[in-house]
C-alpha cells in the first residue's frame, strides 16, 4: 500500500496518490486540532470571567481563592497564606459548588 502511495501516477490517474493523503488530512483535523482548538477557547473564555473573590481549584489540588489578578497571573489566598499562580493553573471554579452563599 506505502509503495503504491510512493510512486507516479499513471496518466489515467493524475491525483490518484494526492487524493488519499488529503483526505487524511481532512480527517485529522476534524478529529484531532478542531477539538483542540475549541477547548482552547474554552478554557480562555473561563478564564476571563474569574475575578478577584472566587473560589478555584488549581490543577495541583490546592483549593484557594483568588486575592489579586494580573495580565497572566493569579495571586491565591491559601489558608497558609498567598501563592501566585499561572492563570492556566486554575482547572475550575468552585465558588457556586463549594460557597453557595459567597455568589448571592
């Protein structure tokens, strides 16, 4: 099959080794980088909401809420005391689940 793909086409079949590689092309990205993609945006769009006095969790497990925010960090209030983190450390927001009350 590889050697197929590897050699010239015949003159009744000009895009006959073109063809399949585009089409897994076509394949991986609609499987692969799309996904991805709209995860990404996702996660930024999440990210723009938070602000200063809710609740997150980072992906490292700590539970903290957040203090200050800057361009690209987030300054966490532990129960130890502050920690600053990267905007793309916080994993979720728990102000709704864990403090009902810190939203109304």
């Amino acid at each position: 099959m590889l050697f197929q793909l590897l050699q010239t086409p015949t003159a009744g079949q000009p895009f006959g080794g073109i063809l399949p590689m585009l089409l897994i092309m076509v394949v991986f990205f609609f499987f692969m980088i799309w996904p991805q993609m709209r995860k990404q945006k996702k996660a930024k769009a999440y990210l723009s909401v938070l602000k200063k006095g809710d609740h997150v969790v980072t992906t490292g497990g700590f539970h903290a809420k957040i203090s200050q925010i800057t361009d690209t960090h987030f300054i966490l209030e532990l129960e130890e005391g502050k920690i600053k983190a990267e905007k793309t450390a916080v994993s979720m927001e728990m102000t709704m689940v864990a403090y009902p009350k810190a939203k109304a």
